[in-house]
C-alpha cells in the first residue's frame, strides 16, 4: 500500500467499546466507535480528513485554508481549529444557511478569532466561485491558499476513514468480537467513502450502511470516491453504485431536527450518557434503530455505531424543535 503523507492531529485510536445498556433496550450487540472524541476542539471526523488534507496544503507550501459549509458547519470549525493547532490562518466562506449568531459553531470560530464570511446562496458552485476569487487575490498578495470543498469529501481525505476502519476492525478482534456491520452517517459522503472501503481491506465480509442526512445521491458520491482513494492507496479495489448501501433518513431536510431523531438522542442520552446531535448522528442513529425495528438489523448481530461527533450544533439547534417530513 501507498506511504500517504499525513500530519497527527487527532488523537488516536479513538475508543471502541460496547454499549451495553442500548444493547439490552434493542436486543443488538450494539458498539460505538467515538470519533466524537478526536480530541481537536469539541471533537469529530473532519480531524482525521484533515490529516491528510492539511499534511498536502504543507506539502504545497500553503500558508492560508480556505474552505465552506453551513452556516453551523463542524468541517468549517474543525478545519479552524487544525489551522490554529498548525500555524496555518483559516478563512472560512460559509453559505448564510441555517442558524447564525452567536451560537454552536460560530462561537467557537468567534473564540478562535477566526475570518468567517457569508454567501447567501443555496449552492456550493456559487460558493466555490467565491473560493476561488478569493484564492486569486491571496495569490497576487503572494500568499499561499490552500482550498478544502464541502466536508474535506476529497479521495484524499477519504484516506482518513479507511484508518477509522482498520482502528474498529483492530479494537474488535483485540476484545474478540466479530462485527458485522459499520454504520455511519452520509452528510458530504467521504466517511462513507473511507469506512467502506476500509472494511473491503480489513473488515472480513463485515456490511457497511451509510445512513444520509441530506438529499445527495450518495450512491454515486460514494462509488467515486471509493475508486479515487484506492488508486491513491494503491489497492486494487474498485466497486459500482451497487455495492454502497444508503439507507435515507434526513426527514424534512438537511439540518431539520426529525422526531426519530429527538427519540435517538434521547435514548442515547438517558441510556449511556452519551450526546449525539440533531444533524448527523442523531438520524443516523435513528436509522440504526429503525434498522432494527424492522428486523434489516437481525437479533444477536453485532453492529457498530460510528460516532462522528457535532455536539456544538446541540447548542445551535433545539433537537425538540422537530420540523415534520
Ligand atoms: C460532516 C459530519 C458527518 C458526515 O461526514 P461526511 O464525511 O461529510 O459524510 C457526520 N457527522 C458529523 C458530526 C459531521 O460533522
């Protein structure tokens, strides 16, 4: 496999363990995988993309990050937040959507002095065509930028799951046990990317399901980026559309609190003590219940939920504030 240059930033491995209390509610061996607890700001996936992605923007010289989200982007924060661990200055070009003020993850960007500017607009072309004046006159300023889209859902930042994957597969068979499916969230579709195909290398025959919190078509999104990560990993691995299983559970949208959501963040809380949020992992853990429920998650499996963090959003988005489908 590829030597890929990558620059530590999360602190890893991330825990493994049981929940043994879900566990008995739902009848399923139900384990956690806390990439909430990547140990940069308040935690979460986009660290372990940004090792990649960062370690390339040294590599180039790039002295200045620029990337984009939602207005409560956790990319966007987290990026903020590797640049400040590194020396490098983020510039954050957001799209005035969703919450904004002073709240979740435009505070802490606020306490980490960090240049946030707003797009209005409802697409990311028109974002990145901002990006990329932006870069423009950096240059002719002779500064060095270096830019990130949506989610650091680049084959290059994909690298980053496909190590989340060989760390779950590791800490199973450490405590003997043979999982059976991976389920994580589906938001810009490069955590899906490299959990799937991390598990085709090391998971022996285990399932993976990504669970969508938008309307993307994440099949597609996902193929490619699992075919480009392989060709930088040097792995001979190439799959289609159907081999990736997307299961959607946005409800009214991208963002808006569902009531199967509120449900599994409440049992997630009062259960094992452990916060998922309103925008990604609270559907997704939704997803997995239901899953369940339906009997497409069979008694005895042994499932692990992927953490993948977003606690500032519980402080920007009331998950009670529940927007029917
Ligand atoms: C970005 C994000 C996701 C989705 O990951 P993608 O790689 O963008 O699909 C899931 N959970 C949280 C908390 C996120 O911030």
């Amino acid at each position: 496999m590829n030597q890929v240059s990558r620059i530590p930033l999360a602190q890893l491995p991330t825990p493994f363990y049981k929940l043994n209390n879900v566990s008995a509610v739902i009848g399923r061996n139900v384990f956690i995988k806390r990439d909430d607890m990547t140990g940069v700001s308040l935690g979460g996936n986009k660290v372990r993309k940004l090792e990649y992605l960062l370690a390339e923007a040294k590599e180039q010289g790039c002295d200045v990050v620029i990337t984009t989200g939602g207005a409560q982007s956790n990319h966007a924060m987290l990026t903020a937040a590797c640049c400040r661990m590194l020396g490098m200055e983020p510039i954050l070009m957001l799209k005035k959507r969703g919450v904004m003020g002073r709240k979740g993850n435009l505070l802490l960007e606020a306490l980490m002095d960090v240049d946030v500017r707003f797009v209005d607009t409802p697409s990311y072309d028109v974002v990145y065509k901002e990006m990329d004046k932006l870069a423009e006159e950096l240059r002719a300023q002779g500064k060095k930028p270096y830019l990130i889209p949506v989610g650091g859902s680049v084959p290059l930042g994909t690298v980053g799951y496909v190590d989340c994957a060989r760390e779950i597969f590791e800490q199973a068979k450490a405590a003997n046990v043979k999982i059976d499916r991976v389920i994580c969230t589906a938001g810009s579709g490069g955590t899906l990317g490299g959990i799937l195909l991390g598990t085709m290398l090391y998971g022996e025959g285990a399932k993976v399901t990504g669970i969508a919190v938008c309307d993307d078509p994440f099949e597609e999104i996902t193929e490619e980026l699992v075919n480009e990560c392989a060709k930088i990993l040097g792995v001979d691995v190439s799959i289609t559309k159907e081999d990736v299983d997307v299961r959607r559970y946005y409800g009214a949208g991208y963002a808006l609190p569902s009531r199967e959501g509120l449900a599994a963040i409440q049992l997630m809380a009062q259960k094992e003590g452990i916060m998922v949020d309103p925008v990604y992992t609270g559907k997704t853990f939704a997803g997995l219940l239901d899953m369940c429920a339906k009997g497409e998650i069979k008694e005895g499996e042994n499932v692990v939920f992927l953490h993948s963090g977003g606690a500032a959003s519980l402080f920007a988005i009331d998950p009670e504030d529940v927007v029917e489908a």
